[in-house]
C-alpha cells in the first residue's frame, strides 16, 4: 500500500515536471510559447477589433449636435415637487407634512433668481412678452458658448416662493411648477387653434390643468397660471446643450389650485399643446402628466 502511495505521487509530480522530456503539465516549452503567441495574437486581433469599432462609432458622434433625432419622442411635461406614485398629499396645519415640497421648489428656483442671472456676458433679456424664437447660431463652438434668456422668479408671482415661502400649501392652495424637459435643437410649434382665456395668442406653447375625472370638476373650482404667460414663450428655444448652452434656463409656468374640496382625492391632468407634441399611453409624462392630490384636515 505505502509503495502505490508512492508511486501515485510520483505521477502527479511527473506530470507536473517531466525532467526527462523536460515538459510542464504536459507540454514543452517550444509547446507552451506556441500557444501563448497564439492566444497573444488572437486576443490582440480581438481587442483591435474592438477598439476599431469604438474609434468608428465615436466618427460619427458629434460633441454638440445628436447625429441621431428621428426618433426622439416629444419632451416630457413634469412638475416641482415631485410626486410619489403620482400622489400629493398634505395636512392643513401641520407644515411637516408640505415641508420636503417647499424645499424641493425653493432647491429648483434658485437658479431663478435675479442674483443668478446678473451676468450679460451669459444671459440676455429676451423680453417680458412672448416672441419667436432665439436662433444663436449653429449647433458648434464656432461662437463659443451661447447666452441663455432671463427667465425672471418673481413672473411667478403668488407661486415663486418670495411673498408665500410655503407657496400656497399652508393655505390649502398648492402651487405646482410646471416645465418642458429639455430636447437639444428641439423648437415646439404653437397650435393653431388653441387659446389663451379665449384670446389666440401667437408664439406660445400653451397649457391647461384640469379635473381628469368629471365627477372631480366641481371639487376643485380655481386654477391660476403664473409666468410670463400661460405657457412656453418660444424665444427660450432652442436649447443648445449642456457644452454651449451651461446656464440655459427653462421657460416656467406655476399652476396654483384654489377652493379644494378638502378629504378628497382630486385626479388633475396638465397637458402642453403644440404641433408637434403628441401624447403615449405607454409614457405618462410625454406632453401631460397626472397627480392625485389630497388636501387632509387634522383630525
């Protein structure tokens, strides 16, 4: 038994090294150079290959303009404060309950105020009224960075956060922020049919907010819109990118909800209107979005 021990041994140690053959595991060394210039080529050819197809893609790719648009969907519609699973919900008396909603809109208009935008060689007043839009030039860096319009906080009135610091939750009159998410080189086309309070107005992308269920429309009596105007002026577009257009500011529209019927579960659905922004069953946020709000009185 001892001498089958030793010689199972001294098999795996032959195999191992082979001093007579003068092999390793098998092989020579002739053997084993053979394979490893084998596998260096062949992974070489591979990681060639490779880094070939990168450099080709990365050809076609531009820094400032996306070579690839015929697909793009139209710009989501979205709001601040974010809801979760599309709910707003708050209590009458009790701040904590709005207190991450403040925050959160006070957090996103920062950018708005006038401090922020006192630079000309940065931004440029484009206007108090709706206008066409604000061609800077080509989508390069020719020009370097391109100047972005003054989109003032205080066109917000009651929801911009400077008279109400509780924008309206506090009262039981809940503001929202409502923008267009932005799109490189995307310009919205106005309707041609859709009016403001009645009144055509030109250069606007309107929009409306209303009860998404029937039963909801006599439960929530009053809407407001603060902006420039009840939609997206068309001088903010269009937008150039992170790289030529840095401090680009988005056109602004504060929806504020009055006489709510309290205890209730409200349904409302805000939907941008333009030519080319059409609506998904699959995206909720492609030109509209929904939230469910509920004002609670303490019990």
């Amino acid at each position: 038994m001892p001498a089958a021990t030793k010689e199972g041994d001294g098999g795996w140690k032959k195999f191992l090294w082979n001093s007579e053959k003068r092999e390793f595991l098998g092989r020579t060394g002739g053997s084993w150079a053979k394979i490893l210039l084998f596998y260096v080529i062949f992974y070489g050819c591979l990681a060639g290959i490779f880094i070939g197809t990168i450099q080709a893609l990365l050809l076609t790719i531009n820094d400032y303009k996306p070579t690839h648009q015929d697909r793009v969907a139209p710009p989501g519609l979205t709001h601040t404060p974010r809801s979760e699973k599309t709910e707003l919900s708050f209590t009458l008396g009790e701040s904590s309950s709005f207190k991450k909603h403040v925050k959160a809109m006070h957090d996103f208009l920062e950018a708005y105020n006038d401090t922020q935008q006192l630079d000309q060689m940065k931004y440029e007043d484009c206007g108090d009224v709706p206008a066409t839009y604000k061609m800077r030039g080509a989508l390069d860096d020719s020009q370097g960075s391109k100047k972005a319009c003054v989109f003032r906080r205080s066109w917000l009135d009651k929801c911009s956060g400077l008279e109400d610091p509780d924008f309206g939750f506090s009262d039981g009159r809940p503001c929202l922020i409502v923008k267009l998410n932005r799109i490189v080189n995307f310009l919205p086309k106005p309707p041609a049919n859709v009016t403001i309070g009645g009144v055509f107005v030109p250069d606007v992308v309107p929009i409306n907010c209303s009860a998404k269920r029937p039963e909801d429309a006599d439960k929530m009596q009053e809407i407001k819109y603060y902006g420039l105007t009840v939609g997206f002026p068309l001088q903010y577009y269009p937008y150039y990118g992170k790289q030529l257009h840095p401090q680009y500011l988005q056109p602004l529209v504060a929806v504020q909800f009055g006489n709510i019927t309290v205890n209730t579960e409200l349904r409302i659905e805000c939907k941008v209107y333009g030519l080319n922004i059409n609506y998904s069953d699959k995206d909720r946020f492609q030109g509209r979005f929904d939230v469910k709000l509920t004002i609670k009185t303490k019990s």
